[in-house]
C-alpha cells in the first residue's frame, strides 16, 4: 500500500503539471477516520454536563433539555441512509467533507442564538452532520481487508473516547467559557476534520457492483436484526449516558465536575472494549453473533441494576460497566457483518442499521426527562429503555439464521 495516491493534477505556478497527492496509507486514513469519529461523538454528550444550566438560563424543563439529545440523534437518523447511498455511489471522502462541514458550521452557530428553537434547529444540523460523517467513516473502516475488524473496533473505540471527553472535558470548558462557549470550542476542533480529509485518500471503491438499492435492504432481514440489536447497545448505551452525570449528581450527591469524571470514565472504557471485540472475532475467539447476543444482555441487565430503588457504590458501578461494556463490545459485530451482504450494498446496510439502532436514542432521553420531571426518581425514569434491551436482546438471538443466508462470510 503506498504512502500517498496522485489523484488529480495540478498546474503550478511555473506551469508545470505536478500530481496532487493524497495521503492513503492504512494507519493514516484509520487515525483520520478515528479522528472524525471522536469528534462527532463529543456532540452526543457534550450538553450533558450543562443540563443544569441550560435548564435554568432557558427556563425549560427536564424534557425540553432532553430535546438537545434527540433533535442530534433524529439528525443521525436521517442522515444516515442518505449518507451511504452517496458513499457508496461516489466514495466517501466526498460525503466526510461535506458531512464535517455542515457538522462544523452547525455547532459554531448554536452559542450565538438565545433562543431555544433555532439552538435545537442546530443541534438538528449538528446531527445531520454527523450521520453523514459517521457512516462515511464507517465505510471507510470496514474497506480496510484483512485489517477491517480491527479498524471498524478502533473506529467504534474513537466514538467512545469522544463521548467520554465530551463529559470530561466541557464542565471545564464551562468553567472557563460558560456553556455557550464550550458548544463553540467543540465546534471549533470540528472544524479540524475538514482539514484533515482534504489531504487523506480515503481508498474507497465507488459504486459496487450489486446495485444501490434501498428496497434491498428493507427487505433483509439481517439488516433488521442487526440493527434492533444495536438498539440496545449503541442506543441504549447513549440514551443512559445523555442523564448518566445528572444522575450521579442526583442520586449519590457528587459535585457536577466529579460526576462528569466518573460518567466520562464509563465511556471511555469503550475505546477499549469496541477495538477488543474486533479482535476476539478477528482471532477467532468468539464468533460476531454470539458476541452480539452478550453485549444485549449486559446492557440490559445494566440498566436494570440501576433502576434498583436503593443506592450504593457497588450497585452503580456494577450497572455502569454492564451498560458501558454491553453497549461497546459488539461494535464490530454489527456494523462488519452489515458491510458483507450479497444483496444490500455497504453503505445503505451499514446506513439502515443505524437508522434501526436510533429510536432508543431519539425517545429515551426526552422520555426519561419527562418521567424524572414528574416522579423525581430515576428508577421509575430508567425503566422504560429496559423495553429496547428486552427488543434488542430477541433480535440478536435471531440475526445468525438471517446472516446464514444472506452474507457473504460467516459471522
């Protein structure tokens, strides 16, 4: 693989025709990609350490605020089939730059409006944004050979260091810029990727040979099983994250920043344990599926530990971790599988499992805001995301018919 692509040629200034070159080697379009993939997951959770004073400089309520995560994820939603229909018809450097351009653009202009509609409109664009990027990225990872399974973990694991540093980092950007100027600060390192992919080859092969085709894949049942199942891990695990430091500062006392520090701490084991479950199924320790099946069952079991209605270190550890490494470890287990169908091409297989994985993301925080506002516990506001545990869970246990015979390898 060499170091650099001469894609399309340029004059100079002394008239010469001189090959314009792309950096394409391995490790750098899998750091690009990882790169991209931290920074749209910091916007996942970037708000929710400023909940509380959003909440009381807006004058909106629990629910209201739950909206800053749900308008992103509704953008992700969107975002996400589009997306890889573009990748896969044109390649996905060109959907990552736009993707991260409108990312940037959205979350530099949400501190300069006061009013709370167009804020969400830009959380909105921030998530459209990111689905773009992230599906891209996604791509990318899983077009990487014999080191696919390694890349889509290491990509998996970028999105957790980003949702971790979007708890740890902004209460001291808040500190030092108020809540306003921590969603510019973020907007502005967004603008970092944009550079990035305008001197990266991303070694993508536009328009595969089956055809592009939406109906495809919303006639395949792996794509479906596959993407209920990351209902409960992708998305239940960020449904919890989006109120985990408010419910540290409400059920065991922490201040904020402390708080935020033990939620970012959960997250962040993820940059472990998703690179970690591309590995096991690399080396064939464990198969895709099973694996998939165990990350469903510890999620769901997490947030059933944390719904106990009495609190103790030990219960808020234990249903932390299940959650944080039930939601992380089956990465590579749905989205690799999701790239090697015979019938759905990568990028509309890979877009359609995200779209499936949302709901819980999309409903939850608002739900469990709503809840929390009218019984003040979070055992009764937790409750409901056990319902897509319990969907993700079945699902699972029904993918390996499906991708017997639909895939192209055997997961």
């Amino acid at each position: 693989m060499p170091w650099f692509r001469p894609t399309n040629t340029v004059v100079s200034p002394f008239n010469a025709a001189v090959p314009e070159l792309k950096i394409s080697s391995i490790p750098v379009r899998i750091f690009t990609a990882c790169f991209t993939s931290a920074i749209v997951a910091v916007h996942y959770t970037n708000y929710s350490p400023l909940i509380t004073t959003i909440r009381a400089e807006l004058h909106i309520s629990s629910g209201q605020t739950g909206l800053f995560s749900t308008l992103l994820f509704l953008g992700l939603a969107i975002a996400y089939i589009p997306a890889g229909m573009l990748a896969d018809r044109f390649g996905a450097r060109p959907v990552l730059l736009g993707s991260t351009t409108l990312l940037a653009g959205a979350a530099l202009a949400l501190p300069l409006f006061p009013n709370l509609t167009w804020i969400l409109l830009c959380r909105l664009l921030v998530g459209l944004g990111s689905g773009g990027a992230f599906i891209a990225g996604a791509g990318i990872a899983a077009s990487l050979g014999k080191h696919a399974s390694l890349g889509q973990g290491l990509y998996g694991g970028a999105t957790q260091i980003g949702s971790g540093m979007g708890l740890l980092i902004t209460p001291h950007l808040f500190t030092l810029f108020g809540w306003r100027g921590s969603f510019f600060v973020w907007g502005l390192f967004s603008a970092i990727a944009i550079v990035l992919w305008l001197f990266v080859y991303d070694g993508s092969h536009p328009r595969q040979s089956h055809t592009i085709d939406i109906k495809a894949g919303l006639r395949s049942p792996s794509v479906w099983t596959l993407g209920l199942s990351h209902l409960g891990t992708f998305g239940l695990g960020n449904a919890i994250a989006a109120w985990l430091t408010v419910y540290l500062v409400t059920a065991y006392h922490l201040p904020l920043a402390l708080a935020a520090t033990f939620g970012s701490f959960a997250l962040l084991t993820g940059m472990f344990f998703r690179p970690l479950g591309g590995i096991l199924i690399a080396r064939n320790i464990i198969r895709a599926i099973p694996l998939l099946r165990m990350g469903t069952i510890m999620g769901f079991l997490g947030v059933g530990v944390l719904i106990i209605p009495f609190h103790t270190p030990l219960l808020a550890i234990t249903g932390i971790s299940l959650i944080a490494i039930g939601a992380t470890i089956p990465y590579t287990a749905v989205f690799n599988p999701a790239a090697h169908l015979r019938t759905v091409s990568k990028g509309v297989a890979q877009g359609m499992v995200s779209v499936l994985s949302s709901p819980t993301v999309i409903i939850g925080p608002p739900l469990i805001g709503f809840i929390l506002d009218r019984t003040g516990s979070f055992s009764w506001a937790f409750s409901p995301i056990m319902l897509f545990g319990l969907i993700a869970i079945v699902a699972s246990f029904l993918a390996h018919a499906a991708l017997q015979k639909e895939a192209t390898m055997y997961f």
